[in-house]
C-alpha cells in the first residue's frame, strides 16, 4: 500500500486573523460554516474534537500539537474509532494587505488511510463555506454536499 499525499488548500479571505482564527477554533462559527461544534481549550497538549449539533457524535479527535494564535495551529487528527489511522493538519494564517492568506495542509496520512480520501473531499467544502461566512455573514448551503461534485460533507 502506498501513503497518501499531503492535501494542500490555499484561499485568501477578505477578513483579520484574529476572526480567522475565531473561526477555525470556536463553535460559535464552526456549527455555522460547517455545521459541527469544535472543542478543545487550543493550548498545546490538549484535546480537541469536533463533534455533531446535537454532541451526540464526535466526528474526529486529536491533540493540539502547536498554537501560535492567530498564525498557526498543528492538530493531530483521527477518527474517535479508529486512532490509528491517524494524520495531521496545519492551519497557517498570514496577513497579507487587506486580507488573510489561509493555508492548511492535511497529511501524515498512514498507508492505505482511509482518513486521506475524506480530507481530500471534505475541507474545500469547508474552507469554502468559511470564506463564505466571514466575508459575508451568510454561511453556505452544505446540505446538498453529499450527492454533488463527488464529495461527501464533511
């Protein structure tokens, strides 16, 4: 089996990066953008997950390896039952005139993970719908994302 490639996403976002920081890291925003609560107290060493509306499942779990708010964050990432095939995902948040230059990068994937082809389909719809969000205040319809453009919500 081969190891998948690092998922490598870039969008620029008319905003600060102190909201896109909020953005990424309180479920105040997320359940609006990408309709789950994240959890976590962001200091290094800790748990986060990111779990349902209605917190009855968690959808993905790990720690947090490095928080420089508002320029970066490193998370280990996992799904709850299956913590082996494990990853790791980089948010790099940079100012860039009157804007945020948003980078995130999804990799450390196992051979054969099947964590990788999620990613792949997942975060540019969620990236999306928080560009979306916080350069609009309006979130995105990501209920029909299931069956569209070969992907899967997130």
């Amino acid at each position: 089996m081969t190891k998948p490639s690092d998922f490598i996403y870039t969008t620029y976002i008319k905003s600060t990066p102190e909201k896109v920081w909020a953005a990424i890291t309180n479920s105040e925003f997320t359940r609006q953008y990408w309709g789950h609560n994240i959890i976590s107290d962001w200091k290094k060493g800790s748990e986060w997950k990111l779990v349902t509306l209605d917190e009855k499942m968690v959808k993905a779990v790990g720690e947090v390896l490095e928080s420089l708010p508002p320029q970066r964050l490193v998370l280990s990432w996992a799904k709850p039952d299956n913590k082996t095939d494990g990853s790791r995902a980089v948010f790099e948040i940079e100012a860039v005139a009157d804007m945020v230059c948003l980078r995130v990068v999804h990799g450390d994937f196992k051979a054969g993970s099947d964590l990788a082809g999620k990613v792949s389909q997942g975060w540019p719809l969620v990236l999306s719908g928080l560009k979306s969000f916080l350069e609009t205040g309006k979130p995105l319809d990501i209920s029909w994302a299931a069956n569209s453009c070969g992907g899967k919500a997130a």
